[in-house]
C-alpha cells in the first residue's frame, strides 16, 4: 500500500510543476537576432596601361564593327571567345564547338596520362571539326587531314 501511495503522489507532483520560466530563458527571448552588415561597393581602382599595349589590344583584339573588346581563354591551346566560354556555365547554356574542343583536348590528355598508370583503360575523345571531316562522302575524303588528329590523340 505505501507503494502506490508513492506512485501516486509523484504523478500528481509532476503534474503541478508544470513548465518553468526562468530567468535564463526570458534572456533568450529577448535577445537580438544576428544580421548581416550591409557592406558598401568600394570604388574599382584604375589600372595604367602602356601605350603599347593599348594599341596592340585596339589592332588585333578589338572587333572592328562594334569597337568593343574580345576576350579569349586559351585552353590547352584552344583559344575560346570569353562570352562563349560563359555562355556555357549558365543553366541551359549553349556549349559552343569551340569549348566543347576545347573540353574534350583536356579529356584526352588526362586519358592519356591515366593510360600510362592503366594500360588496359584506353578512352578518348574526338572534337567536332574531326567528326565533320569524318562524316563527308568517300570521294570527298581527306585520309591526310585526319592522320594529324589520329596522331594527336595517341
């Protein structure tokens, strides 16, 4: 009989405390909520270009229509148009032939580097331009042309 009466007054016991509000907790509630510092735009610097060099960018890099500026990447010796070459990481970008070449000589070269440690794994690519060459009628056909790109893969 003592046991149950201890049951009993336990539960009721625990059903009076109820939730406590201390003071650690009314802290918490009213504290401030972090935020970002709103940062201002410093001012891009000037750079000084020789002479030189800006006449050799006007000459050769500049489209001479529009008078705008061209950039290139140049990528294992593949030159890419700068807007093309960013064109092609937006989400559904067009991946012009010229990075998709591009793309596929960096494929080749690390296929051939693995094919020394793993000489049973031979993978490589072949760029668009050789495909086109590839694809021509056989009386069109340029054995030579495709002899250069053949021995640039192995």
């Amino acid at each position: 009989m003592g046991f149950a009466l201890q049951l009993g007054s336990s539960r009721a016991n625990d059903a009076q405390a109820g939730s406590s509000i201390g003071p650690n907790t009314i802290e918490k509630k009213n504290r401030k909520k972090r935020a970002a510092k709103v940062q201002s735009p410093d001012e891009p610097k000037r750079l000084k270009i020789p002479r030189e060099v800006d006449l050799f960018f006007t000459k050769f890099l500049r489209k001479p229509i529009f008078k705008e500026y061209t950039l290139f990447v140049n990528i294992e010796g593949f030159p890419i148009s700068y807007d093309n070459f960013f064109a092609s990481f937006k989400s559904r970008g067009e991946i012009r032939d010229e990075v998709m070449d591009s793309l596929i000589q960096t494929f080749n070269l690390e296929a051939k580097t693995s094919c020394q440690i793993k000489p049973f794994i031979k993978k490589f690519s072949f760029t668009s331009r050789f495909t086109n060459k590839l694809l021509v009628s056989p009386e069109v056909f340029d054995p030579v042309s495709c002899k250069t790109e053949f021995d640039r893969v192995n």
